[in-house]
C-alpha cells in the first residue's frame, strides 16, 4: 500500500512540475528554453507508466494546470459577461475535452508503442504528440491554444526555421529533445541499478563464500 501511495505521489509530483515549467515558457514570463526541458517529467511518466489509471491522472493533471493558466484570461472574460457557473462550466469542458481526446489518448498510444520498442521510445513521443496537435488544430472546433511550438514565438533565430519545417516541425523538436533527455535519464538509471544488483548479488556470494569457508574449516578441524 506504501508502495502504491509513493508511486502515485511520484506520478502526481512529475505531472505538476511539467505542467508548471512549461507554463513558465509561455506569456507573461516568455522564458522559452525551458520549453526544451519542460516535457521530460511527464515523458518520463510515459516510459514508465504501467497501468491506464496513472495515465489517467498524469494528463488529467498537466492539462488542468497549463491549460489552467492559459485559459485564464479566457475565464476572466467570460466572468464579465455571464455568470460564474456558466464561465466554469466551459472551461470545465474545454479542460475535459483536452484530456479525453487529445492528451490522454496520446499518452497511451505513445506509452504503449514505447513499451514495445523501447529502443525507439525517443522518436515515438514526438511523432505521436505532435500529430495530436495537428489534430486538436484543424477543423471547425479546432484549439490551437498551447501548442509548444507558440513557445518559441520571441526566439527569432529559432522560430524562422518555422517558414521552413512550420510550427508542428517547431513542436516537434521541442518534443524530440525532451523525450532524448527522458531516454537517456531513464537508461542511466538503469544503468545504476543494474550495477547496484550486480554488486549485491556480488557481495552475498562472497558472504555466503566466507559461511561456506568459515563452516569446511570447522568441519575439517574437528575430524582431524
């Protein structure tokens, strides 16, 4: 039960802090590099995540805090010209239909497809998230509020490229460069536990060897 608790702290802790740092990427605070960073906890949940649920809670907590916060404005006007329930209801809905269409979704498919070729997990959160965002962008109900690539609109050197490879090829580096990092971080700590099993199971061999030694020596002694 403990066990469970930490592990979903840890999922709760992770979506948070992606949440709050991609926000930081975009207005008022404009600090756009973070954006290149911002993904990985969630990316991280994605590798690891084992059961529906957890990503359940995950996107269901990322969208309600970024979306959250850049919606507010939109909340703020709605507050003006029509009651209070009304202006949480939309937004409530807005909230949702992001969750159950879009983020949720595309954690799944690109948590399932990662599981399986693992070796490749670094290019399939990219191609999968930012073809959800092509697909929350088009069409008569389309949002295109919090695209990742809109993060980069003050980095002139970077968003130019955008007239070349257009603001789904900007999002997508974004979401490859996170989900490199993710990988490498996950396959470094790996790499520690690995090591660490190894040097415990090394250890209680050379315990159990001094037992066994220390038990011949005995034996031997008291048949001479």
């Amino acid at each position: 039960m403990y066990k469970y608790n930490s592990y979903i702290s840890g999922i709760i802790i992770l979506s948070v802090l992606s949440a709050i740092l991609l926000a930081f990427a975009f207005p008022p605070l404009n600090l756009f590099p973070i954006s290149f960073i911002a993904l990985t906890p969630l990316i991280i949940i994605i590798y690891k995540a084992e059961k529906i649920r957890y990503y359940i809670i995950s996107s269901a907590i990322f969208v309600l805090i970024f979306f959250g916060y850049l919606l507010m404005w939109v909340s703020a006007f709605m507050l003006k010209e029509t009651e209070a329930v009304v202006a949480f209801l939309a937004l409530f809905t807005i909230l949702f239909l992001l969750v159950l269409l879009f983020y949720f979704p595309a954690m799944l498919l690109s948590g399932f497809i990662s599981k399986r070729l693992p070796k490749f997990r670094f290019i399939i959160v990219p191609i999968v998230f930012t073809f959800m965002e092509y697909m929350r962008n088009i069409g008569f109900l389309g949002f295109p509020w919090g695209i990742v690539g809109y993060s980069q609109w003050n980095f002139l050197p970077f968003i130019q490229i955008a007239d070349t490879i257009g603001l789904l090829g900007i999002s997508f580096i974004i979401y490859l460069t996170n989900a490199m990092i993710s990988h490498y971080i996950l396959l470094n700590a790996e790499k520690i536990k690995n090591k660490n099993h190894y040097l415990h199971r090394v250890g209680f061999l050379n315990q159990k060897s001094t037992i066994l030694s220390s038990f011949r020596r005995k034996y031997v002694s008291v048949f001479k």
